[in-house]
C-alpha cells in the first residue's frame, strides 16, 4: 500500500523517480506526487490525482523538472479524499504560507495520534491545507527542528518518540540541499547502492534495474543518505553499522516478459518458482531445513501448530492444516492474523507459531508475530522477501522462491509457500516418526511423496497447454451475478483460493463453502443459471461432492466439475469438466488451483478490467 522512491546522485532525478513509481503501481494508489531540487535551488512539487499517467503528462515524463534529488510516492488513501491536495509529497507550510518549504516529505503508514497531534500544532501557529496525517507529521518534525535548533536526525528522532503508529517516512530539509533524511516503523523501506548515486524504495522492484546492493533499515532506525554515502542512526541518534544485501532477483523477472498483464505471467512462472523452492531444501530423497535453523529436536518438542495469516496466505494455511493433520498427530489451528491479534490467546510454550506473508510486512501477521513471541512461543516465518520485517523478527525463516510478483492478485507466491508448507509437514512427519512405523518404511514413504512434489512443475505446464478451453468458458460466463466454489477438506482449500481470484479481479460475488454446508442456508441461493464450480480431487470423498454438486443441479445450477484425470464419470454429472493431471491426494491443491487462478484471469480480461490492479486493492497491506 501506497510506494516510496527517492534518488540523489547526478543524473535527472524526476524520469528516475516515475520510472520507480511505476513499477510500485501495484502496491495500489489513487495519486501520485514529486518533490525535486537542483543544488540549493528550492524545491519543485507537483501532484496528480489517478494514475501516474496524470502525473508523467503534468511533468513531461519527468522532463520539465530539473534537479538530481527528489522523492516520490503514489498515495492509496487512509486519511482524506483520494484529491491532489491530499496527494504526497507535503510541506510545512501553512494555508497561504508564501516561499520555500522548510521541510517537505512523504510517508507510508498511518499517524494513530494524528488529531492530538495536529492540535498541538494548531496551537503553535501551524494551519494545514490537507486532511491526512502526513501532513501533521511533516509540520511536526519541522516544529522539533526549529524549536530546538537540532540536526534533522535529532528532529526525525524526537518526532519519533512523540507519533504513535507505523510509518516509512522520507523527508528533505532546505537547510541541508543534497542530502534525504529517513526513518522508519512497521512500514517497509530498503535503501540501494549505486556507483556515485543512492536509491530508497518501499519495495525492491523499483530500484532493480539501478542497484542490487541495498541495505535495510530497521525499526525506529533513521538514515541520512547522499549520493556517494549512507549513515544510519539508532534512535538516540547514534550512528549504527549495518551490511550491504545482495538481491538475487533478475530485473527481466519483473517485467512482464511479452506477457499482456503481470499475472498471466506469474501463473507461467509457477513451475519454475516451485522448482526453486524445491531444490533450495530437497537434496536427493532428503529434505534439509537446516538454512531455516529448524532442527529435529525443535520439530519432535512442537505440541501444537498454530498458523496465521492473511487472505491467500490464509488459504495456504487451510491446505496446510489438512495435510500436516493427516500425516502427523500434532493438532494444528489456522487463524486469520487480523483476529488472532485481538483475541486473548492460551499459548502453550510448546506451540509452534507458523506466520505466512508473501512481503514479509503485513501489518497484522506482524502483530500476529510479534505477540506470538511475547507468549514465549517458537516462530517460524514463511516469506518472499528476504530481510523483510517478518523474516528479521521470527526466530526461524523459510524462503520462499517466486521472484518478485508485480499482480496484486497473487499466484505463484501462493504456490510457493503451499510448496513450503507441504515440505514443512513431511519433515515434521519424518521427526516425528509418523510416516511410518519403522525407518525402512519411513524412508520409502518420504521418497515417494518427494517423487509426487517433484512431478508438479511439470503438471503445471501441462495444464497451461489446454488453457484455450477456460479462456472459452470464461467469456461465456463473464457476466454472471454469483459464483459458487465448492468441495471438501482440501478441495474446500482450494475453493477459497479460487473464490478470492475470482472477487478480487471480476468484481463479480463469489464465495466458497464446504459443500456439505449448502444445505444449511447458502443452497436457497441458488437459482437457474448460477454457476457453481465443484473442486473434485479427494477420492474419499468425491462421491460426497458429487452428490452436493447434484443438489445444485437440481435448482438450477450450472455445473463446472474440476478433478484429475481419471474421474471421467463426472462428466455425467456436470456441465463442464476441467481436467487436472492426478498426483498423491495431499498435494493435488497445486494443480487445482492452477485453473482457478485462469479462470479469474480471463473472466478479468473478458469485462474489460484492469487484471494487475484490481480496484480498492493493494499488493501488501502494511497498515491496520
């Protein structure tokens, strides 16, 4: 939610600073702004309400501002109408104020205590012209740096004791031309190394085609930062060393490769993103979590699993439950991190807390986290960007390897952690004695089911080569009104996943329930013409799914039957059938969802909708 680019160095800041915008866009927003200076020259803002492309018409892609220092953000709106004057970047000048700006910033977060703020600062002659809370922050640091005639480290540092709330802020002093000011809470912010030049980016891909080398930035940390250095600061305002980061991503992977949208991309790139994953902890017929700082002993000592995440996340943590259940005896809740952060939780200090977040900065999973560990709980985090808040502040750290996703609907980071948590319950299972009854039996059983996990890649990319067929089916049923996922244990999984591409791209109403739970309400919904999608992967309880499928039918329901190859009887049961290559029943959940994801896709395309950024949304939720 909402991006941060900034740049000092010697080239042309403003095309610099779009160009990073431009590949936040899908972090979601509703404005756009820059702030550029050349030399002691004063500071040049211009703002755009919509899209960037309002925003590179208004400044000639950048070339009418001058300068080779300036910040950039594109502002998904909390506080105030999605408005110009709402639009970052913000000064401390008042209403009617004339001259240069003493300070002028942008910030990601929210300012929790923003009102008591703004009040004390009316109360000491400031006016303000916009309705959001950067703007009380902005006027604030400026209030620290004039009262007290500090540094602008010691006015970010003060300002930072007085806020209450998460935020990734970057700020400009006239006073001190050549040079950005930073400091950061719970919002993410890496800042990237180049030859005579300095980048800061809330996220990677904005800085990828200048700079690999960047450093991260830690909480109620600041930075001063020129184009030939960058110092760090702790929040007593004492310089603080911290190690360059090499990012192994390859720029081409955050392009859309020839692609028409980001996320048709992305479910290409699935097999190559589970391969990764796979061969980073699968040796031979042995797993190796040994780079996660898990250890036998550690997976033998767990009594519980608790996992906690948000929206897709959390969906991976309902395949996950029934899959760790089945091959092991560890009981296992699965909590929506929004609500398991309020709720007064009895840990037990054997409780294994499993936190799911493609960013890493989920502001709820962090929470979720953070009070996991207050309880004195084991945590592990499943995550794709390394250095992330979450991997730094979790005890243990499993990687996952997707490579940058651009779509905010997500698809093979999705794949990636389900990937991650298949190779979690396996080696939990095999810790534990589970798989089998003697180590002969147990070696065999782990090597069968590394066998199946190694056949999805390319399952995957089988199913890819049919998908001409759900393009048809898509524009047939592009209009529909509601859409029904159903199933049973993991098919009912994988039905909320598919459920969520569908709502989150189409627009159109979705849910997905457990199919046995149709005839408890949600069946009176149904009416001639809806269309209802069966997930039919289980054997042991195909039969079952069929016969609620048939309920439907008999209302009225168009009947769309998703199973493997080999369940051809479904076709006298259902409208349409889609076919998915059959692999051990425990994992089946990465090849059905493989047609749902196409499914919301090019239902997406059909309506004429902006597939990569998909209304009201944003790619990371790093506020509450």
């Amino acid at each position: 939610m909402c991006g941060i680019v900034g740049y000092v160095g010697k080239r042309k800041a403003a095309p610099l600073l779009l160009e990073g915008l431009e590949r936040l866009e899908y972090r979601g927003y509703d404005s756009a702004g820059l702030a550029v200076r050349d030399g002691t020259g004063p500071v040049r803002i211009v703002k755009a309400a919509g899209r960037l492309r309002q925003l590179k018409e208004k400044t000639d892609d950048g070339n009418s501002l001058i300068g080779t220092i300036g910040i950039g953000h594109t502002r998904w709106a909390t506080h105030g109408e999605p408005t110009e004057n709402n639009a970052h970047p913000h000064t401390s000048l008042s209403v009617g104020q004339e001259g240069e700006a003493d300070v002028v910033g942008v910030h990601n977060g929210i300012i929790e205590n923003y009102q008591e703020l703004r009040t004390k600062l009316l109360n000491n002659g400031y006016t303000f012209y916009s309705q959001t809370d950067t703007e009380v922050l902005i006027k604030l640091v400026d209030y620290y740096y004039k009262k007290y005639k500090v540094s602008p480290i010691d006015a970010l540092s003060k300002t930072i004791l007085r806020v209450r709330g998460t935020y990734a802020l970057a700020v400009m002093f006239r006073d001190h031309p050549g040079v950005i000011y930073v400091a950061r809470k719970d919002s993410p912010m890496i800042i990237g190394r180049g030859d005579g030049e300095t980048y800061i980016a809330s996220d990677v891909p904005a800085i990828l085609n200048h700079t690999r080398q960047v450093y991260y930035i830690g909480n109620l940390e600041m930075a001063e930062i020129g184009e030939d250095s960058v110092t760090f600061y702790n929040l007593d305002g004492n310089v603080i060393e911290k190690e360059l980061t090499e990012i192994h991503w390859d720029a081409e992977s955050a392009e859309r490769g020839g692609y028409e949208h980001f996320m048709m991309k992305e479910i290409h790139d699935q097999p190559q993103a589970i391969l990764d994953t796979l061969n980073s902890y699968v040796t031979g017929n042995t797993i190796d979590l040994s780079s996660t700082g898990l250890t036998e002993e550690i997976l033998r000592e767990a009594g519980s699993l608790i996992i906690v995440a948000c929206g897709s996340a959390w969906h991976v943590g309902m395949e996950a439950q029934y899959i760790i259940e089945d091959l092991t005896s560890l009981p296992v809740r699965v909590e929506v991190a929004s609500e398991f952060r309020y709720r007064h939780m009895h840990f037990t200090k054997d409780t294994l807390v499993i936190v799911i977040s493609q960013s890493g900065e989920t502001a709820d999973s962090l929470a979720a986290l953070r009070m996991a560990k207050e309880a004195g709980c084991r945590t592990l985090a499943i995550v794709n960007v390394v250095g992330s808040s979450i991997a730094r502040e979790a005890d243990h750290v499993m990687y996952t390897y997707a490579g940058p996703e651009i779509a905010v609907a997500t698809t093979k980071a999705y794949s990636a952690q389900l990937i991650c948590m298949d190779l979690l319950a396996l080696k939990l299972a095999e810790a534990r004695g589970e798989l089998a009854e003697n180590p002969d039996e147990s070696e065999k059983k782990l090597a069968y089911y590394l066998a199946e996990l190694a056949k999805i890649p390319g399952a995957i990319k089988r199913i890819l080569e049919d998908k001409e067929r759900l393009q048809w089916f898509s524009a047939k049923y592009s209009n529909a009104r509601d859409i029904f996922f159903v199933g049973r244990g993991i098919d009912y999984a994988i039905g909320l996943e598919g459920s969520l591409k569908m709502k989150e791209i189409s627009y159109i109403h979705s849910e997905s329930y457990a199919a046995g739970e149709m005839k408890h309400g949600t069946i009176s919904l149904i009416e001639d013409g809806t269309l209802v999608i069966g997930i039919l992967t289980q054997p042991q309880l195909y039969e079952k799914t069929v016969s609620n499928l048939l309920e439907c039918k008999s209302r009225g329901a168009y009947l769309l039957g998703l199973t493997s190859y080999g369940n051809y009887d479904v076709e006298d049961n259902v409208d349409f059938t889609v076919y998915v290559p059959r692999i051990d029943p425990h994992f089946m959940g990465s090849l059905a969802v493989i047609p749902l994801q196409l499914l919301g896709y090019y239902v997406s395309v059909s309506r004429g909708l902006d597939v990569d950024k998909p209304r009201n949304l944003a790619k990371s939720v790093t506020v509450e």
